[in-house]
C-alpha cells in the first residue's frame, strides 16, 4: 500500500501534465472535427448555386393561333414539341428520359439518336434503355394570349390543354 | 609577389581569402554547393548522390534487385507517371490560350490550330497522352494484380491505386468539355444524366456537377476547375501517398524467395509481443538470422544510382518519344462547335467510356451506377478478401490461378464491352458490322 501511495505521489505531476494535455488534445479535436463538418457544409451549400443562368422554367411559346391543328412541331430551342389536335394542345419534352439527349421528332413518335430509345406519339417508350415516359408540361394561357409552358410542373400523360 | 597565393585543397572562400579570389573561384563554389557530390564513380559515391540530392532522394540508396527486372514491372507505374508530368506539362502551356466561355472555348481550339506556335502538337500531345494515361494506369493495376502485389503489407497502396484510376478517369472525363465541340457537350450530358441515375442523391450530384439544369457555361467553368486545379492536385497528392508507401511497404513486391536466407524461408518474421513481459519486444524478436546481415545473408540488393534510375530515365525518354510521334503524325479530334438542338447520331463517348456506354444502353441504373459501382467496391475490397500470402511477386502464379482468372474475365468483359461500343454500334445505338 505505501509503496504505492509513494509511486503515485511521485508520478503526480506527470499525471497532471497528462490530464491537461489530454482535455487540451479533446477540446483542439472537437474544435478541429466540428470544424471541418461545418467546413465541408458550407462547401456544399457555397457549390450548390442559388440561383441558374439557364432556361427559365416558364416561357412563353406563342399564341394558340400559331400552333393550327394537326400541329406537331419541334421548339428546338426550348427542347418540346407542340402537338395540337383539334383543339387539345400539348406540350412534350423531347430531352430523352434516358440520358438527357434531344429526341427527334417524327410523325410515328419520337427516337433518340444516342443509345436508341422509341417513343410513340404519346411519348410511351416502345423501345431501347428509355426508363419512362416521355414528360408533359402544364400549359397556362396567359393574360395577354399567349401560351405559357412551365417545365416544374408536369401534367399527367394525356392530359391536353383545351382552347 | 604582392598577390596572396591560395594554398591548395583549401576552398578558395577561405576566411583569409580576398575577394578577388572569391570571385574568381564563384563559379565554380557554386556549383559545387548546388552538386554537393561528383558523378559517383564508387558505391559510396553512389549512396552519396542518392541520398544528398533532393529528387534522388526519392528512392532508397539501394533497391532489390527484381525490382529493376523489366519483364517484372514492365516500368508501366513510371510510365503512368510520365504520362501524368507530360500533361501537366502541356496542360499549363494550353491554360495560357484557352477561356472557359461557351462563346470563346472553340475559338480557341481553333486559334490552337491556326495561329498559336506549337498549338496543334501541344493540343495532340495533351489529348494523346490522356488516352496513353488511362490506358496505362488500368494496364499497371493489370501488373499489380497478376504478379499478387496487393497483398499484404501492400493493401492500403493498392487502394490508393484504385482511387488514382477513377481520378484520372474523372480528370479525362472533365478535361473533354472544354473543347465545346459536339462530342464534348453530348458526351458531358449523357455522362452527368448517368449520375443523375445513382439513388437519392444522383440528382443533387448531376446539378451540382453541372450549377445548373444543363451542361452550359456553368458546367463548362466548373470542369474548367476541376480539370486544372482540383483533380491534378488531387492526383498529386494520392501520387505522392503511393511512392511514399511502396518504400514503406518494403520496396516492390517480390516472390518470399528473393530476400530470403539460405534455407529459402524469408528474412522478415511476424513481430508478436511477448506476452509474458506486458507487450515488450526483444530486439531479436524482430528478425531471423545472425544479427549482423552483411556478409552473413546473400545481398540481393543494387545501387538506385545508376541502375534504378537509368532504367527510369529510359522509360521516361521512351515514353516521351512515342507520345511525341504519335502527335507529329496524328491530329487529336475536333467536331464541329456545339449544337445544343442536334446530337450526333450516334453520340459517342471517348474509347474508355464506350463499355460503360454501351452497358447504359441496356439499363442506364445498371450499366451506369450498379455494375460500375459493384466493379469499384469489389476492386477496392480485394486486398482484404484474398488474404492468402502466397503467389506473391509472380506474374500468373499457379497459386493464384482463381483469383487471376477472375480478374482476368473481368478485365476482359470491360475490353470487349468497350470493342463493341466502339467498332459495332452505329446510328441510334443500333448494331452495325464494321467489316
């Protein structure tokens, strides 16, 4: 018992030298560790853009009256095609739901020229990887007679826009 | 007779020297402080320069002797690494004509064919050395694997190995944007669309990947970083990690036998604590044999100088020269200029891509996230589930056989995925022969 009452007398310095040097190495690593997580966020949070300089989500793509029935045209730019059939209009993607290629446009469908996808009319895949359909957009008439495609929401397929 | 005479073998910058003396002798101080040793012309003179010089110092003075067998390594990590210093080399070169600006990065190609001194055989040389880089990268894990060199002590290397062939497939997959030709936008879409395929956080990758919808002028600086700072200094550093280690590791590998005493069991012997003692080691716990080694072992070790790095500066020459030839005679690619509104029919990836392209041609999940992830994962866990030590530092060793035929069927599969991808689609994605 003495003999070891005196071994930790002797060692008591060093022990409190060990207990401060072991609460200094546990806060410097919280301090470390919790700063790199809120390090790595704000990376994530500085590389995720607020706001985009591409397309705009909604457009406008003309009056009704320049879409005549029988209609089935390609807005290149905008990556839709305008279907109008009597007076049921649509608007539907042609960005491939494969891997983001611009599907051509035909009279029996749709193809993708990168890795083969068919779609029909509807836009229902018929062949090739495509997973899904092709998307419809929520067309709006706005208050000065144009027609407004908005590319967040997505309508149901089938569902035309009445004139 | 007024002139102070040196006395000679003392340095000229002695303190009683004047300063004409000092001067005289300048040059030549000089470059004796720069060279602090001769061209070694003796195996102390040979240690000396190894170990006094700074990029010398890169190896130990002596290496063992399988590691400079040119059938053994076939010298693909040097030329891996060569590879690496040519693009970087010419990377910076091209940095100083090149804008990531959607209006100005195909001029500026152009501008590299027409108008800027050396522009088209740098631009050959970067584009062909990055083909040259993955191919050799993938062809040294080859190595690697059929001579076991991932096995333990080596396993952690091997892994850092793996992460070093996705970043240099990431940093030629960021670095064929930047031409803005039609094979960089589409080949960029239907890339990043693949991550937009890994689950729930694929479509969080692909916008941050591209700071925006679609590949534009976001897209194009962001890769335009990637492809100049973050990667290569990414690549740099897990380089670095990966030399380091193989003089950690013990050098290259080499069969039990080539080190070993001679009753042919090897040197080095599992250190176990002594248990008895409360985890001391005796000192003669941590090897076999006599105590002292030289004399009493066979010495199967060279010195690096020259023998190590002349066979490297033979790789690196020869390196160099192919690459250079074959950008003298042949044009690296450029399509026409973006057009957002037609893809090419058909749209292909470049020669290493086209496995996974063609493989995201039967399930866009499967081929590109499942499969290729699966592949990564089992490669990097292979050092902890092939445990066994033997077969190591032999190329297609017999105790290896399964694990070789496996690897080999697997490399193959990817081979022939990427023949089929390259030479036998055509328009839509559709079978063609080429014959």
């Amino acid at each position: 018992m003495r003999e070891q009452e005196r071994m930790s007398e002797k060692n008591s310095p060093a022990t409190a030298g060990n207990s401060r040097r072991s609460i200094l190495t546990w806060f410097s690593g919280a301090a470390l560790a919790g700063s790199a997580a809120i390090s790595a966020l704000a990376n994530f949070i500085f590389m995720k853009p607020r706001a985009t300089y591409g397309q705009p989500s909604r457009y406008s793509i003309g009056r009704p009256d320049d879409f005549p029935s029988g209609t089935r045209v390609s807005l290149d730019q905008r990556r839709v095609c305008v279907v109008r059939e009597g007076s049921k209009l649509a608007v539907i993607s042609t960005i491939c739901t494969h891997l983001g290629c611009t599907v051509g446009v035909s009279d029996t469908g749709f193809a993708c020229p990168c890795h083969g996808s068919r779609y029909d009319q509807d836009g229902n895949v018929v062949g090739g990887p495509a997973p899904k359909s092709l998307a419809w957009y929520q067309i709006s008439l706005a208050p000065n007679g144009e027609l407004e495609v908005d590319t967040n929401a997505q309508v149901e397929q089938g569902t035309y826009y009445n004139l | 007779m007024s002139a102070p005479t040196v006395p000679e073998k003392v340095p000229a910058t002695a303190e009683k020297a004047g300063f004409v003396v000092a001067l005289a002798a300048l040059p030549r101080n000089m470059w004796d402080s720069l060279f602090r040793n001769p061209l070694p012309d003796s195996d102390l003179g040979a240690s000396r320069t190894s170990f006094t010089n700074f990029f010398l110092h890169i190896h130990p003075v002596k290496v063992h002797r399988n590691s400079i067998r040119p059938l053994y390594t076939l010298g693909l990590g040097v030329m891996s690494f060569v590879t690496f210093v040519i693009l970087t080399v010419t990377g910076v070169l091209l940095m100083f004509y090149y804008v990531p600006s959607t209006t100005q990065a195909y001029d500026r190609m152009l501008d590299l064919r027409g108008s800027v001194a050396f522009g088209t055989v740098l631009r050959n040389l970067h584009r062909w050395s990055a083909h040259a880089m993955v191919a050799i990268v993938f062809l040294h894990m080859c190595r690697v694997f059929l001579t076991g060199s991932y096995k333990r002590p080596r396993e952690f290397n091997w892994i850092v190995g793996c992460i070093l062939l996705l970043l240099t497939l990431f940093a030629s997959f960021t670095g064929y944007l930047l031409p803005w030709d039609q094979l960089a936008f589409w080949a960029i879409t239907v890339g990043t669309s693949i991550a937009a395929y890994a689950p729930v956080i694929g479509k969080k990758i692909q916008f941050l990947l591209l700071g925006d919808q679609a590949v534009g002028q976001e897209a194009l600086l962001r890769f335009y970083v990637l492809h100049v700072v973050v990667l290569p200094m990414l690549i740099t550093l897990m380089v670095a990690i990966h030399f380091w280690r193989i003089r950690k590791d013990g050098g290259l590998s080499r069969p039990a036998e080539a080190d070993g005493m001679p009753d042919g069991k090897p040197l080095r012997v599992e250190i176990v604590p002594n248990s008895s003692k409360g985890g001391t080691f005796g000192l003669m716990g941590f090897v076999r044999g006599p105590f002292t080694k030289v004399g009493n072992v066979p010495d199967n070790t060279v010195y690096a100088w020259p023998n190590l790095f002349v066979a490297e500066l033979f790789v690196f020459v020869v390196t160099v020269a192919v690459l250079l030839v074959v950008s003298l005679l042949f044009n690296a690619p450029l399509e026409e200029p973006v057009n957002v509104l037609h893809p090419p029919n058909p749209a292909k990836a470049p020669w290493y891509f086209l496995g996974l392209q063609e493989l995201v041609s039967y399930s866009a999940f499967w081929g590109g996230v499942g499969i290729p992830g699966a592949e990564v994962l089992l490669l990097m866990l292979v050092p902890y589930i092939d445990r066994k030590v033997s077969g190591v530092g032999k190329w297609f060793s017999r105790e290896r056989f399964l694990a070789n035929t496996l690897f080999v069927t697997f490399a193959l599969l990817n081979v022939i995925f990427i023949i089929i991808g390259t030479f036998f689609r055509g328009p839509n994605w559709s079978f063609v022969s080429p014959f």
